[in-house]
C-alpha cells in the first residue's frame, strides 16, 4: 500500500528560536502587533510504501528519529494518510 507521511519538526519550546524570533519582530514592525511567539520549524512530506499503515508509521518515525529530527533539540509530530 501507498501512503503519505506529512512530518511537522519544530524546536523544542524550552529553546530560544531566533529565526521565530526575528520573523515575530518583523511581524510588529509591519504594524502586526497582535501576532505573538512565532516559532519557525519545517515540513515534510514523504511517499511511503508498506504492508500497513502501522509499517508505514513505524518506518516514517524511525526516518525522523534517525535523520529528519534532531531529538536534542526538536520534535516531531505525524499524519499518515492513504496515497
């Protein structure tokens, strides 16, 4: 079966995100003023082949574990959906 993982990796909130920040100081300076914590993190989207829907979790949170997430300083989050 063919499915679609869609990975959210932001960085963890204890840590200071400076990229979020000056995105959130840009915010204001533009006269956005009711915009607040703006954190900056990615998205990714993987094509998954498996037997199951529980293989393909399994294989998506092993990539993020192993590559696409650094758990020092991010965490992920994942849907799976059919292809």
């Amino acid at each position: 079966m063919k499915y679609v993982a869609h990975i959210n990796v932001m960085p963890h909130k204890e840590l200071l995100d400076p990229q979020g920040k000056a995105v959130n100081n840009s915010l204001h300076n533009l006269g956005l003023n009711n915009l607040h914590d703006v954190r900056i993190g990615k998205h990714i989207t993987l094509h998954v082949e498996a037997a199951s829907k529980d293989e393909a979790e399994k294989m998506t949170r092993e990539a993020c574990k192993k590559l696409l997430a650094n758990p020092v300083m991010e965490s992920f989050d994942l849907t799976l959906t059919e292809a």
